[in-house]
C-alpha cells in the first residue's frame, strides 16, 4: 500500500517525530508488535482510542494520522466537497450581529426550505443536494438574527440557525473538515448563548461534543458530555424532543467513555439512552437525530466496535437492531452497516461477509461512505488480505471508488 493508508502516514510522522516502535508504543500505550502491524497494514488502526492515544503521542491531530479529503476521479465522492468553500464563506463572514448580506427572504419561506428539503437531505445523506441549500439559508438565518422585526421573529431565527449550524457541523465533519465543523458547531452554541433556552443549548451541545478537536481530548469530551447531561436533565420532563436532545447527549456521553475505556460510566450512559428511549416512540424517522430504541441498538454497536469487538459479538447485536426502521434514515443506517463490516474484518473467517456489510453500507449511502475515514482504512486493510472468498471485485470496486490503490 501507499501512503494513503493510515499504516503509511504513521510510519512517516513516526520517524519525523524520530520515535522507534517502541518508543511510541510506551507513550501511546500500545504494544511495538500492534504498531508494527499497523505500519505494515496487517492490523487497521480503526478504533478512536487507539488514534487518539497515537495522535496524542506523535504531537499531531487526528486528521494528520487519519488523512484528510481524498478526492477521487468519482463524482458520487467528490462532488459533495463543492459545498465546502460556500458553506466555509457563509460561517466565517456571518456573525450573529453583523450579517455579510443584506437581503433575506421571509422566516417562514426559511422554514419551509429547512424543515421540508434541508432535514430529508441530512436524513438521506444527499451531501451534494444539502450543499446547494445550506449556505445560502445560513447566509439568511443571520441577516434574521441581527435584523428581526419582533422577539418572537429572533428566537425563531435563531433556532433556525442552531439547527442549520448542527446540519452544517455534521456533514462537514463526515467529509473530512474537522475546522469547518468546529466552527459550524460554535456558531450553533452562540446563537443558544443569546436564545437561552436549555433545549437549543442542548442541540448545540451535541454538535459541539461531536466536532471536538480529539487527540488527547476525548476525557475532556466525556467530562463536558456529563455536565451537558445534567445541565439539561432538570428541563426535560416528558416533552420528546427534550427527552431526544438529552438522550443524544448520553449516547455521546457513552462513546467517550468507551474511547477512555472507562466501561462502568459506558455502561451507566448507555442504561440513561435506555431509559429515554424507552419514554418515546421507537421511530427514528420523526426522532431528532433519530433517537429512540433503534437508534440506541445502533450506537451499542458502534461501542463494541470501539471496544474491539468482532465477528459473532458484534452480529449478535446487530441482530437486535430492526433494520428496517432505519430505511428512511439512510445516515443512520450506513453508519449501522458499516460499523458491522468493520467489526466482522477484524476475523479472517468473517472477511467476506465483512465486504458484504460495507457493500451494503455504500450502496445506502455512497456520498458518506466514499468519504468515511473509517471505511477507507478497513477496505484498505481488507485489500491487504485479499483472497477470491474475502471480497474479489466487489472489495477492487470499493477501493477503486475510495482512491485506494488497488
């Protein structure tokens, strides 16, 4: 493999950094051999804790380690980067008191765009149709916040703009600009600075936790996604977005713990999802951020993988995950395949069917799979150990979509 796999990149920045194996391995808390598979492609360096601790080590970020945007010759991957640079223009130039444009249309016209195209979009994964919408409706949503016409024109505008600014957060963040996402993320917590709703603060909250800057930070995301739980936990009662917002939090709370490998406070976290989920309807479609029963099965998947499980282990939970209810929340529902895939490519029996999972993930939503770090690094891997029953066309058809040499 070449320098695009995450092995390579940590080999180069190891010796830039002039560490032996051993070496970074002490100050990473990771075994030389673990490494030296890694470097080697033998082993895929998968798990967020296993990054951070490395990232943590070299002096680097994430994004160093892991890789940036790989734009590749395939439109489905590398049209939906268009939209960076107009989203990237809206968020740097706004601010909530001094909007960069001067025209708006009407807040409920805004309304309509954000709640009946720009939410489906988010859902679907349809990164290059929800670029063509966001920037221009965040350029909007603030020449609402500095210039409303009455009180109640404000708090709607800016809870307009929390949500278009999570959306924002969110989708640059899946393609691979950690900044941009920060900044969409802190855009959101200002506007529920000035709104003072805990609810809005809440939603903010999330997209903060989710964007982090993570190399040695994920204790202090952990920390922050406790306090943000009990900041909202006295507001929330029996209304279901509280109880939505509040349970996104504790699932965010739980995926720390697991990056920490603090599992009491894993297991404590994903009990409280439990017992929210439990209070509301099981429908990921109406959920915000789909939260509901289903939508904690899919994160306890995600945590196993985190946690190094594989093969049988993490088919057994997604066995209790009724895929189904995920159809009309295709984000969802590629991050639940593609968590399974990832978790079966860890066994050598499992490698074929690891390639079916991840097929199907892409075929759910190929905009956000094509640009999945993760993703990229197990078809990387699998490519490594590639036999005619572990994946053959199917896993060259991936790689070739994905930019990895094949």
């Amino acid at each position: 493999m070449d320098e695009v796999t995450i092995g390579a990149r940590l080999r180069t920045l190891r010796r830039w950094r002039s560490m032996s194996q051993a070496e970074l391995a002490g100050l990473a808390g990771l075994s030389p051999s673990f490494l030296s598979m890694v470097e080697t492609g033998h082993r895929p360096l998968d798990r967020r804790s296993h990054i951070a601790a490395i990232a943590s080590a070299l002096k680097v970020s994430e994004t160093d380690l892991v890789g940036g945007p790989h734009l590749t010759a395939d439109p489905v991957q590398a049209d939906p980067h268009a939209s960076i640079p107009p989203l990237r223009v809206a968020l740097e130039t706004n601010s909530l008191s001094d909007p960069a444009c001067d025209y708006a249309r009407p807040l409920p016209e805004l309304a309509i765009e954000l709640h009946d195209q720009v939410e489906p979009l988010f859902a679907a994964c349809d990164y290059i149709r929800l670029g063509q919408h966001l920037p221009q409706l965040i350029d909007e949503l603030h020449v609402h916040t500095a210039q409303p016409k009455d009180e109640a024109a404000h708090q709607l505008a800016l809870e307009m703009l929390i949500e278009a600014c999570v959306y924002a957060a969110f989708r640059a963040k899946d393609l691979g600009y950690p900044d941009l996402a920060h900044v969409a993320s802190a855009r959101a917590a200002a506007a529920a600075d000035v709104l003072g709703d805990p609810v809005a603060t809440g939603k903010a909250a999330y997209a903060w936790l989710q964007t982090m800057p993570r190399a040695g930070s994920w204790s202090r995301t952990m920390a922050m996604a406790e306090r943000a739980a009990s900041a909202l936990q006295p507001h929330v009662g029996d209304d279901v977005m509280h109880i939505q917002v509040l349970g996104q939090i504790t699932l965010t709370a739980a995926l720390a713990a697991a990056v920490v490998q603090n599992a009491p406070s894993t297991a404590h976290w994903l009990s409280e999802a439990e017992e929210l989920a439990g209070r509301i309807p099981d429908d990921p479609a109406s959920s915000w951020h789909s939260f509901c029963k289903t939508n904690v099965g899919v994160w306890r998947v995600a945590l196993a993988v985190e946690r190094g499980e594989s093969g049988q282990g993490v088919l057994t939970l997604a066995r209790r995950v009724q895929q189904d209810k995920l159809s009309a929340r295709r984000s969802r529902l590629a991050a639940f395949q593609s968590d399974i895939g990832r978790g079966l490519a860890r066994e050598p029996r499992s490698r074929a069917e690891a390639v079916h999972w991840l097929r199907q993930a892409e075929d759910t939503a190929p905009q956000r799979v094509r640009n999945s770090a993760a993703v990229r690094e197990t078809v990387a891997y699998l490519l490594g150990r590639a036999t005619a029953t572990a994946g053959g066309r199917e896993l060259r058809g991936m790689a070739a979509r994905m930019g990895i040499p094949h």
